[in-house]
C-alpha cells in the first residue's frame, strides 16, 4: 500500500500574507520617475541609434560609474515578412528619389544612405548570410534622491548622446519601463528597432575592462578575463594612486611590488615608514634608509629652502605659510592675534639670517627653530611669550634634537626610506610633514620620474593643516612628474573629510583591497561602487579587490614571483 501524502493547501489568508512578504513596503508613481521603498527610479529607451557601431560599442555605458539597470530583449522575425517589407521601402525610397529627380530638387542625403543600406540588407538575407531581429533596450536609474537621479539621469544621457545614441524617458509608463529592466523577462514597454545578426551582435556587453598597455608597470591580472593588468602611471593625466584596505589585505605587499618593479624600470622611490615595513627591501636594492629618533644622527631642518629660483614663484612666501601649517600642528589651536605674531616672527627670524624675498638671498644658510623661539622670546608680549612656550620643548625640552639641527641627509640614492618608527606616536604626525615638505622642496630641485609613498597616510589627515600641506602636493605633484602614492586602513577618518574626498578625486589611480563592514558604506559612497562590488571586497582574499584606473577599473589579483615575494613579503613563503 502506497502512503498516503498529505496535501498541502494554503488558505486565502496565507496566500496574502505571502503576496505582503514580496511586495514593496511603498510604491508611489509619478509621471517621470517611480519611488519603491523610498528609492528614486527613472527608465530610459533607447530611440534612435548611430548608423555604424563597432564591437564593444556599449562598454561606456556597461562599465558606467554607476548602478545601472540595463535590459536588452531580442525578437526574432521571419525571413519572408522582413523582405516583403524591405521590397516595399526600397520602392517608396526610390520613388521619392526619382521624383525629386524629375522636379529638380536636390535628393535627401539621409534617404540616400537609407536606401543603401536597405539594398545591402536585401541583399544579405536573400543570401542567408544575415537575420533578422527586433531589438529592444532600456536602462532603469536608481538613486536615493532625486536630485541625485536628475544629475546621474543626464550623465547617462551625455554618455548615450557621445555614442550618437538618442534616448528618451519612459513618460507616463514609468511602471512598465521598472518591470522592463527588472529581472523577469519581460518586455513591458515594446519599443524595438530592427537589426540584423551583424548589428545586434555588436550590442552583447561581454566586454570587461581591458587595463593593458604596451608599456608600465604588471600591477596584478585581471580576475575576469585572466589578462594582465600592465599600466603606466605617468601617462594617465595624474600620476596619484590611493590605496584602501583592511590590516592584512595587502596593500603594502601591492605597494611594494609596484615600488620593486618601478626602481627597475628607472623611476626613483621615496618612502614614508611609519612602521619600518620596507627596511628589508631598502637593504636587498642598496637603497638609503633613514630614521628619525632622539639619537638618530640623521636631522632635517623645517626651515629648508628649495634653493631654485621659478619664474613667478615666492619660495620664501610658500616656505612661511607650509611653516604656519606645521606649527598649527605643533602648536595646537592659536588665536588670529598670535597667528599674526607667528607669522611676524617667521619673516623676522628669516632676514636674521639675511633671507629676503630677493631669490639671491635664498641660496644662504636658514634658520633654526631655535632662532624662531628667540625671537618670539624677544617680543616679550603674552602672546607670543605662550608660542614660545609651546615649542619650547623642541629646543630645550624633552623633543630637543629631533628638529632643532640644519639638514644633513639628502635624495642621492634611488631608493629612499624615512622611518619614523622610533618616534612616539604624539611626534609621527609632525615628523611625517617635515619630511614630506622636505622631500617636496628637493623633490623641485632635480625633476626627474619618482614616487612618493606616504604609508599609514591618516597620521596626516588627523591635523586639519597637515591634511592640507598633503592635498596641496597631491595637487602640485604632476607638474615635477611625481606621482604621489597613499595608503591608509583608516578609512572612516580618511574619507570623513573633504579633503580626503579631495585627494582620491584627484588620484588617477586607485586601488581597493578587502574592506571591513564598518568602512564599506563609505567606499561605495565615494566610488560608487554596485551591490555586487561591494560583496567582491567584503569576501575578498589576501591580494584582491578592484583596481581603478581612470574612468575604467576591473577586479585585480595581485601576483609576485618567488623571488619578488621573498624581498617583500614579512611572511615566509609557502612551500
């Protein structure tokens, strides 16, 4: 005896408790947009299309630097009723040509090219080699306000119209357009276009990324398609990278690597340590490598000049205000009374020394920190008796030595690292911009091609003004082909300002790593990045994310030979 199975039967009750489930919380549609669950959607067709299109045509708006939801539906059409129709068009075109002809009229240039193209066709599907399809294509904008879905809308509009693409809004079919890109096969709105094999083949997005060149640097290969990711950096309009990751991802393995295989190429490379992760690989190239501490013989002077004249360029005036910047952060906050005095002093403490705005005089010894505090010792007012005090401890203190003696290091090797490991945490900030500024003024002297690391870079986004010394290389860099490349786990303090914003925006390159759930959010925000990126980097491994290059980026899988992995990485390699 078969068992009996029960049946299962939900009641009507059920049935709707379960419709509640998948529906949408709220849909409200207006005659331009439609708003489900409090998101902003606008659907675009596709009305008019460019008359020649090569393969991949569509990639700027596959690889859009936005969410986009993009639908395509194909209809296939019978052979006889697609020639039956091409036989009566070409009569009509030819018939209003002839009798254009016959009056006297100048013929139609577009009628021209249409009849053309209709005999060409005719001709291909009389021989078989071409078939015949109804094409449709819609895009569906998502934004979570809209005013953000009126500006991302005109992006995609501008991007379409550079295609010779002409779009139009779904007006008062908003629903129907939303079902149409929605994952359901359905093709609500039907508005097609007819198109052969040849044409509708060129429309399939099985493109991806391609951030290859003749020449540069192998960055990593692309995840997608197995292809090597080979870029120049200085040949993109900046030559700045910033790096996000998790601790542990590997973004200094990256930095590395790119650092290793750079100095090979000839270019120099300059870096700033925070935790003395590149000692080794300094001492495997032959480079130079320095630290800053209490008894390390190697000093530099905040006071440096450049020591080069540029037409229309005040070195002492920009010396004065990244020193203002300095002794904010070394000072803490000041009033405008003693900011004025401060900057008294500064020029006073510099004609001292016989240095003018005259760039003759620029060429002399500079001053020492010491010389600034005597002089504000000397105004003998309240205000400037409490600057005094507050660098007091840098040349008479605790903090003597570190940044009261004339330089005494310089850019001679190829292969530079500044260490400031040994310093306490409270003087990292402040040593990181004296050899930034440092590095900025010989970096001027002697251009050539460099790279300049600044690893652990949120030391310098804590200090409003050191944030802003570092904004104002990332902005200068190009100019003396320096490419500025920083790296922070720290991103909600990174990103928190606008600043920070500033600098990834004018960064060419950027690379992401693994992220943690709490910084997720922000990097999406600021990079725009798609649900399904945003999982890539949560789930990532050790050497794996997205690397961003110009208006294109791809995933990326950061790979090293034997060799290569035993200079630069801190864990043994695996066997």
């Amino acid at each position: 005896m078969k068992p009996k199975i029960p049946s299962v039967q939900l009641s009507i009750a059920q049935k709707q408790n379960l419709l509640d489930i998948i529906a949408p919380q709220s849909l409200d549609i207006d005659f331009d947009y439609i708003t489900l669950n409090g998101v902003f959607f606008r659907t675009i067709f596709i009305a008019g299309y460019p008359r020649f299109v090569a393969p991949g045509w569509l990639e700027p708006i596959v690889n859009f630097n936005n969410s986009l939801d993009i639908s395509f539906s194909i209809y296939p059409v019978e052979g006889k009723t697609v020639l039956d129709d091409l036989r009566r068009k070409i009569a009509e075109m030819e018939a209003e040509i002839g009798t254009d002809l016959e009056r006297g009229k100048i013929v139609d240039p577009s009628t021209q090219a249409k009849l053309e193209d209709a005999r060409n066709l005719q001709e291909q599907l009389v021989k078989g080699a071409e078939r015949f399809y109804q094409f449709s294509f819609y895009i569906t904008i998502p934004a979570p306000t809209l005013e953000e879905l009126n500006h991302i809308t005109h992006q995609v509009e501008s991007t379409l119209g550079s295609l010779l693409i002409v779009s139009k809004h779904a007006i008062l079919d908003m629903d129907s357009g939303f079902l149409s890109t929605a994952p359901f096969g359905l093709d609500k709105l039907a508005i097609t276009r007819n198109m052969d094999t040849t044409s509708l083949s060129t429309t399939f997005p099985l493109t991806s990324a391609e951030l290859s060149s003749d020449r540069g640097v192998l960055y990593g290969i692309n995840s997608k398609n197995e292809s090597f990711i080979i870029f120049d950096r200085f040949s993109m309009e900046n030559s700045n990278m910033t790096i996000f990751a998790t601790s542990g991802a590997g973004k200094s393995y990256f930095v590395k690597l790119e650092a290793l295989r750079s100095l090979m190429l000839g270019t120099e490379i300059i870096v700033l340590d925070p935790e003395s992760e590149y000692k080794s690989l300094c001492d495997a190239v032959g480079g130079q490598f320095i630290t800053f501490s209490f008894n390390s013989p190697s000093k530099i002077n905040p006071f440096d000049l450049s020591q080069i004249y540029e037409e229309g360029e005040n070195q002492l005036g920009l010396k004065i205000l990244s020193l203002h910047s300095l002794f904010k952060v070394i000072m803490g906050q000041i009033t405008p009374i003693q900011e004025a005095l401060l900057d008294r002093s500064l020029v006073a403490t510099y004609r001292a020394k016989g240095i003018t705005q005259d760039p003759t005089t620029q060429k002399k010894e500079p001053p020492l920190m010491e010389d600034l505090y005597k002089m504000l010792v000397g105004m003998e007012t309240p205000e400037a008796l409490d600057l005094a005090a507050r660098i007091e401890k840098f040349v008479r203190g605790s903090f003597v030595g570190i940044f009261d003696r004339q330089t005494n290091v310089d850019l001679n090797n190829p292969f530079t690292v500044f260490s400031v490991k040994d310093l306490q945490d409270v003087l990292r900030p402040i040593a990181m911009f004296v050899i930034l500024d440092y590095v900025w003024t010989r970096v001027k002297k002697d251009i050539k091609k460099r790279l300049l690391i600044v690893d652990e870079a949120w030391h310098m986004m804590k200090y409003p003004d050191s944030a802003q010394f570092l904004w104002s290389v990332v902005k200068r860099a190009r100019k003396y082909y320096l490419g500025l490349t920083t790296i922070t786990q720290d991103v909600e303090d990174f990103l928190g300002q606008d600043i920070g914003k500033a600098i990834v925006t004018n960064s060419a390159l950027q690379l992401l790593l693994k992220q943690s759930p709490a910084a997720i959010d922000k990097i999406a925000e600021v990079f725009y990045l798609s649900q399904g990126e945003r999982q890539l980097l949560l789930a990532a491994n050790i050497g794996e994310g997205i690397f961003f290059a110009g208006p294109h980026h791809a995933p990326i899988r950061i790979v090293a030979s034997d060799a290569e992995h035993k200079l630069i990485s801190t864990k043994p390699l695996a066997t």
